[in-house]
C-alpha cells in the first residue's frame, strides 16, 4: 500500500478510518518542544497595541507574534517543523480557503490553429459554471466579462506559451477563493480572483489508451443538497482517498456510485462518464443524468450535441452498476468512456470491484465511437471542422 502517511509505515486509508483511533496515540511530553527551532520575531507587536487588542478581541480577528509550522514530504515524512515570527495575518494562514474551503475553480483550454491563431473552446459556458459554483459556495459571482477578459489578457500576453501541435494546449486554471484572513464560519469579506496558464499535452501518459477503473463501493463523490455540482476543491480533496484504494487495487481511476441507494453510477474521479450501446448507426449513447451530485461538464454538454449532429440517438438516464456489468457480458454496452477538458475522452477498457465482479468492456481497446466522438470535437477545438455551434472563440 502507499505510505503517505509516515516512511515505514504500511497503512492503508481504509485502514485508518475504520481504526477510530489516532495514528500516534501517546502523551505529550514537554521535550517535544525541543525538537521544534526557535526562529522569534525580532519585532513583535509593542505592548501597547498588544494591550490595546487584549481589551477588546472579538473572535479570529487578530493574531499573535509567532506560528509553528512544518513540513511533510514522501520521501522524508514530518520534518523541519519551526516557530517563526508572524504578522497581523497569521503569514496568510488564517485566510478563509484554508480553514473552511471557500474556494472554486474552473479549466479550459486555449488552442493555437493552423493558420496561428489561438481560440478558446466555449469560455461562457465555463464562466456561466463558475458562477454557479460561487453561488453555491456563498462567494460573489465573477462577471463574464472580467472572466473571458482575464482569458484574453492573460492569452495574449503568454501566446507564445501555446504551442502549435494539435495534441496540446494552454491549460487556464481559473481560482476564486475567500481570502480573508479571519477565523470564523461565514462567507470571507475579502475574495480573491485568479487566473493562471500551464502548457499541458496529453492527461494520461500514452495518449488515449483505456483505463482500468475501481468502482467505490465505500466511499461517495457527493449526496443530494450538498456541493456536486460545483467545481469546489473540497469535492477533489474528498476523492482522494478513493483514488488512492483504487491505485492500490491496480486501477488508475475510481468510480463513483450515488449516495442514496450505492447503485447508480455518477462519474469517474471527476470525469464524466457515457455509455454506448450497440453499433454503428443505430448506436445509443447515453451518461448519467444531472441530479444536483454530478458536476455539469463542458465536455459532457458538447458531446451530447456532437453525438446527436453525428446520427445517433442520446439519453440522459441512471444506470446501475448491475446493468454495466450486464451489458457488457452480453455485448448490450459496447464502449463506455470517460470526458473532460483535461483528458477530452479516456475510455473504460476494464472494471474492478469488491462486491460487483469484474469485468472488460469489448476487446479492452478504444471502440470506434469513443474516437469518433474526440475526432469530431478536438476537430472543432483545433480549426480542423467547421464551428457550426459557434463554441469557439478567438484571443488572437
């Protein structure tokens, strides 16, 4: 198993929520201190201000002259753990995104063409999903037109950062989070937007080869009311350790089932997922219903048009894991794959789980719907079809 906790020490995570029981169970003991360097502020805050801020406190407002901080890595575990002078915000460690988890993001993609321009792949759908990803996290919504013109100006000014092969892409992150620097459970009075650029090629390594998935059986993405169906990095925080089982059971990605009835299939890590029925024309391709715990995917809404644009007939429905299972054994479900902006599209060539058997889908390979599909949108995204649906828009 991974040893993410400590080096040497072989635990699981089902393992250590299951215990109950803290990881290091002892006393503390006054020497613990010594192993932690004393680094004080030379100028700490005078004593009559000091005074002044004992006199009146209010709760999470102000903050001493010194914090402890240290450091964990894989390869050495906890160390380097010191007590450093500090400043009126705690060195930025009180803002709100790190103690109660106001923060959203979003990704798209620019893309360079053939003729040197670069555009953009539906940036008012992923502004329009960050704002009800702001409004669900109580953060003020980001104006379209501050969002795509952040876009634009971040794009032109970094356009040589895009590169001109058709398998990658500027990847834009953007970030919106409460950074007020207070303790207390409200929306932050300060908000912080944010918007940065990474050159990406291809998500998975070896370009697009199935995956094999782990389906959760223990743990869930998301439950009716709660934060599904925005892009918030508590939701990602929250998958990890589900990933983490899946990668210790061989699988390089997890399934999600729904909360209520652990039956429906929802989505892969934070992918959606579709399912192609039969072949060739008269194929059906189908992905789970939006129902508030799924997150409403850019790439999900597009490939439900390009599918039907392409013939073929498309549903939003639930589909049981039993029914997976079924279909694939007896050749009902032919392919079944994975979209998103990162990825495009990552079909599923094999399944894994404790309770629901094993099973591959097809021959295990990409099935030829799949890569029609991320043919005729990558197409699109990199100048190569016609934008019928005028989803691309142009920075330079």
């Amino acid at each position: 198993m991974t040893q993410y906790v400590h080096p040497g020490l072989d635990i699981s995570a089902a393992d250590i929520v299951k215990s109950g029981k803290p990881l290091y169970p002892r006393v503390p003991r006054d020497s613990d201190a010594a192993s932690i360097k004393v680094e004080p502020d030379v100028t700490p805050t005078p004593v009559e201000r000091r005074n002044e801020i004992l006199a009146a406190p209010g709760f999470g407002k102000y903050f001493t002259d010194h914090l402890v901080m240290a450091t964990w890595t894989r390869e050495a575990g906890w160390g380097d753990a010191r007590l450093v002078g500090s400043d009126s915000s705690a060195g930025g460690h009180a803002m709100n995104a790190l103690h109660y988890g106001q923060s959203i993001f979003e990704g798209l993609k620019a893309y360079r063409q053939e003729d040197g321009s670069v555009w953009t792949f539906r940036p008012e759908a992923n502004s329009l999903r960050f704002q009800r990803s702001a409004y669900r996290l109580a953060l003020p919504p980001v104006p379209t037109d501050l969002f795509i013109g952040a876009i634009e100006a971040l794009v032109r000014q970094d356009i040589d950062w895009v590169s001109d092969d058709p398998e990658k892409s500027l990847y834009l992150r953007p970030l919106e989070f409460g950074a007020e620097n207070a303790l207390g459970v409200k929306p932050s009075d300060k908000v912080q937007f944010v918007l940065i650029a990474s050159p990406v090629g291809a998500y998975f390594s070896g370009g697009v080869k199935p995956v094999k998935v782990w389906i959760s059986e223990e743990f869930v993405r998301a439950a009716p009311g709660g934060t599904g169906e925005a892009k918030c990095a508590g939701n990602y925080a929250a998958s990890l350790l589900a990933q983490q089982d899946a990668a210790a059971k061989g699988c390089d990605q997890v399934v999600w089932m729904d909360a209520l009835e652990r039956r429906y299939i929802e989505e892969m890590g934070g992918m959606n997922l579709f399912f192609v029925y039969g072949f060739g024309a008269d194929a059906r391709v189908v992905t789970p219903a939006l129902t508030g715990t799924l997150l409403p995917g850019v790439t999900r809404d597009s490939l439900l048009t390009l599918a039907g644009d392409l013939g073929y007939a498309v549903e939003e429905g639930k589909i049981s894991v039993d029914q997976w299972r079924e279909g694939a054994t007896s050749g009902e479900i032919t392919e079944v794959f994975a979209c998103g902006t990162a990825a495009v599209i990552t079909p599923v060539g094999s399944v894994e789980s404790k309770n629901y058997g094993s099973w591959t889908m097809g021959n295990g390979e990409p099935g030829p719907i799949s890569m029609q599909l991320r043919a005729a949108l990558v197409d699109i995204q990199t100048g190569h079809a016609p934008d019928v649906h005028n989803w691309m828009h142009r920075i330079s």
